[in-house]
C-alpha cells in the first residue's frame, strides 16, 4: 500500500521589539514553516530565519520574495533586518526557540541546510503584530539535484526521539 505524501508544518515563535514602553513583556508571534514532506523536514539538518522589512512599493514587494531566493541561490549577499541562530530540526520542533522582531510588515526567509548546504528555502511577506495569524512559509528544494532520501521515519517525532533511523 503506498501513503499518500502530506506536507509537515511546524508552528514556530517570533517575539516582537515593542516600540512602546506601555508592556512590560513582548508578545508573541508565529510563524509557520510548511515543509514538503516529513521526510524533507528531517532531512534538514538546520533551519534559520531571516527577517526583512517589506518594500512599500507594491510592485517590487510582490516580486521581493523571488528576489531573495534568487539572491541565496546564486549566493549573493542579503542583508536582514535580524536573523535567528540556526538550530536543528530537533531543537527547532522541541523548544520552538525564540528571536525577537519588531512590529510591522516583514519578509521572512526561512533556510534548511543539509550537510552545510542550502536544503530547503522559503520566503512570505507577514504582518507581525499582536495578534496576527501567520502566514505560512512553504519550502522548496534549494536544488533539485539534491532529493529528499528516503527515511524510515513516519514523524519528525520518532526522528528527534532516535526510534528510528
């Protein structure tokens, strides 16, 4: 019998900078990376977010997304407005570690690598408030010369959990 393949989505946490003085503590707000597959998400042995502020031009925010992707591929220089450390794919669905990000309208880049190179990329244009739903994140492969190898895991649980290989 052969399974039908889903994509995996991890709910992960961004704390916002609050520009007023009036909270004591940041809110939190979320992203969502949505991965290809279970099998993709385990192989990415490291994730890490890059946050931008979004263009106000309407025309080269709708292209800014692509943009950054090419850049990374062809291994430009991007500059973010702030980037999380990387961590594992296990770190990452375990802890759900935090970077802190200002309020507003942001692009968020997401990376997987697997064994140092680029795995997985992603990329939305976001509001990040108080409040506000996040907007998946959906990942590619970086390169279609680099499949996703096949596992014996069912989750990234069991993955993160060593019951598998």
């Amino acid at each position: 019998m052969k399974l039908a393949r889903t994509s995996f989505a991890l709910a992960c946490a961004l704390s916002p900078v609050l520009a007023c003085a009036g909270k004591a503590e940041p809110s939190v707000v979320s992203y969502t990376l949505k991965f290809p597959s279970v099998e993709a998400a385990i192989a990415s042995e490291q994730v890490q977010v890059l946050v931008f502020d979004a263009p106000t031009d309407p025309a080269v925010r709708a292209a800014d997304c692509s943009e950054k992707i090419a850049r990374r591929l062809r291994r430009d220089p991007i500059e973010p407005l702030q980037a999380s450390e990387p961590v594992s794919m296990c770190e990452m669905f375990l802890r759900r570690p935090r970077f802190e990000v200002p309020y507003g309208e942001k692009v968020v880049f997401a990376i997987t690598q697997k064994r140092g190179q680029d795995f997985l990329l992603g990329c939305a244009v976001q509001t990040l408030g108080d409040g506000d739903a996040p907007v998946p994140i959906v990942l590619s492969l970086a390169d279609i010369a680099n499949p996703v190898p096949a596992t014996e895991c069912t989750t990234v649980s069991d993955f993160c959990a060593s019951r598998c290989k």
